[in-house]
C-alpha cells in the first residue's frame, strides 16, 4: 500500500461520507443526482463479490463493506426517506443512465482479462465505475447553481481518481506491478471526465465567485 | 480462492 493508494482511498472515502451526511443532516438531496448514485452502488455490488471468496485484508474488506454501506445508504434515503425524496429533481435528473449499463456490460464481455462470471462483472464494474459521473455532471450543467457540498463531492471524486492513477505509476516502477491495462484506460477516462469540472472549480474558487458550469 | 487474488486495489 503505497501514499498514494491510501490517499486515494481516504478521498474516496470522505467523498461518500461527505454526500451521506449532507443528505442526512439537511435532509435533502437537492443537486444530487440519484442515477449516479444508482450506478455506483452498481459499481461497488459488482466489484466486491470476492469480499466473500477473496480475504486480501482487513482494511480491504472494511473498506469495501463501507463503500458498499453508503452506496446503498444514499439510494435508499433519495428513494425512500419520505423527507429527503420530496427533494429531488426528478425532471432533471434524466440522464438514461441504462444506456450506459449496457454497453459497459457489451464491453465487459469482448474485453476482459478472464471469460469467468466474477473477472466479468469486476470488469464490467470498472467500465461502469468511468462513466458513472456523467448523470451527475449533466445535472450540475443543467441546475447551473452548485451548492458547495455537491460541487465538493464531485471534486473528492476526481480527486480519488487522480491519485490512483498516481498509485498505478508508483506501482508500475515499484514493485513492476502491471495495472492491467483496461483498468488503466477506464481509469483515465474517467479522470478526464473531470477535468472540465476540475477547471470551473478551481476558476470558481481562484475568483471567489460561485461555482457556475456553462450550460 | 486458490493464490494471489485478481485484484488487491478498491
């Protein structure tokens, strides 16, 4: 476990936390979008099946136990809680995040390290994991103000993404571990999806201005 | 299951 792997973690980390208790203390999800949050508990039920086969360590599966927790956490408090859910702006939020599903699990089944029923959904999660932003950032374009706690989610995010692909060149002339490059390709897609986010936080925040995303 | 597993990262 290098610094960077565990900052990354530790960012990952505050970022679920950070939406989780918004969302529990204001009791809102307002500028949240709901079908990300759906594709990352997708992401992390698909990934983590070997919490059950596979003891790497305890840091790992508390780790993955959490994310799992969260992610599922904050899908049921946007559907169900009956306070949080009159907050949601179903009318925005209408990415059709299935249209990403699919592919990503068309993906999965061509390209793939090992044709077995675990190797294929821990892919197709990695493909998904790439694009799971994109309804969110749709959303923050479309809602046009940020309010900060969202705008610091998907800042977390990028942040996390960005320091495991840190992680992934330290390992590399380390320990000559070889990220398969699959996951070094989704990774990197997904890193520069937030760019131009990156760019508008880091202009709203050098100008003191709030955050606005051109439509 | 049987050696090293797959994958070690989150």
């Amino acid at each position: 476990m290098n610094i960077f792997r565990l900052a990354g973690d530790m960012t990952h980390l505050a970022s679920v936390l950070v939406l989780l208790l918004k969302i529990h203390t204001i009791k809102s999800c307002a500028g949240v979008s709901l079908k990300t949050q759906e594709l990352y508990a997708l992401v992390f039920a698909t990934r983590y099946l070997d919490i059950f086969t596979d003891f790497i360590s305890v840091y790992n599966t508390v780790m993955k136990l959490i994310f799992l927790g969260s992610s599922f956490s904050i899908v049921w408090y946007i559907r169900r809680h009956k306070i949080v859910r009159r907050s949601y702006d179903k009318e925005q939020d209408t990415f059709r995040h299935y249209f990403l599903v699919l592919p990503c699990l068309l993906l999965a089944l061509l390209i793939h390290e090992k044709f077995t029923v675990k190797e294929l959904l821990w892919t197709f999660s990695i493909y998904l994991e790439a694009v799971a932003i994109l309804p969110q950032l749709v959303l923050l374009q479309r809602t046009r103000n940020i309010d900060n706690l969202t705008g610091q989610y998907v800042f977390l995010l990028g942040a996390y993404r960005s320091l495991y692909i840190l992680n992934w060149i330290y390992r590399y002339f380390t320990e000559r571990h070889f990220v398969h490059w699959i996951t070094w390709i989704a990774g990197l897609v997904q890193t520069l999806l937030y760019a131009d986010f990156f760019y508008y936080y880091f202009e709203s925040w050098k100008n003191n201005v709030k955050l606005q995303l051109p439509a | 299951g049987l050696g090293q597993p797959m994958h070690d990262e989150l």
